[in-house]
C-alpha cells in the first residue's frame, strides 16, 4: 500500500474488506471448491471434490479450498498462484479488515457493514 495504490493477493479462503466512506467493499473473492468451474478444474488435474467428511466441500476429502500454498500432497490438483487485486487509495477509506474465514463464515459481507461501521 502507498499513497495512491492497495495492492490485495489471496491464495486460500481469507478475505480483504475494507470501508470507503463507511460502505463495505469486498476486495477479494475465497477460493473454495464450491462451484462447477473450480471442480471441473479439479477434476481434469486428477482430483476430486467431496462433501465427506461433514458437509463443506474438499479437495480430494481433505482440504475446503481450490487455491492454496503448502499443500504438497494436493499440489497436482490446486492452483497456487494468487488472485491480485489493485484498489486506488485516498481519504475516502476508514479502516482495512483482513480476517480468514473463521470470522467471514460468522459474518457474511452484509454483515460486514456491521464490522466497518463499529
């Protein structure tokens, strides 16, 4: 981040929220198994997408996104590099709320308002 640019990456299921003149903004997008294109990319580099154990979709049963680093027994089937997002900054942006789903399960980005308003 500088005076004029934010830069966002996200690899995995955290989340970039920020507050521009109190509205919240969702700067990134989670990368999970969840929709037909990310499977049918999982599918064709030898993976599969399982709803066991529980029901969240996992790649090959074990991990809940299609995006990740360091898992070396799934790297075949994910993708590693990361989305980028570039944001202009200026006066108008209050506050930056990076936070992994553990706290964006519990607050969808409607809900968000909430957080960048408190």
């Amino acid at each position: 981040m500088n005076d004029e640019m934010l830069w966002t990456a996200n690899v995995g299921d955290s989340r970039a929220v920020l507050s521009r003149k109190g509205e919240a903004v969702q700067l990134t997008t989670d990368h999970e198994p969840n929709t037909e294109r990310k499977r049918d990319s999982i599918d064709e580099k030898g993976g599969y997408v399982s709803e066991l154990p529980g029901d969240v979709p996992r790649v090959n049963g074990q991990l809940a996104v299609s995006r990740a680093f360091g898992d070396r027994s799934l790297k075949s089937c994910l993708r590693s590099n990361p989305d980028v997002q570039t944001t202009p900054t200026d006066a108008d942006i209050d506050i930056l709320i990076l936070a992994s789903d553990g706290i964006w399960k519990v607050y969808i980005i409607t809900a968000t308002q909430t957080l960048v308003t408190f």
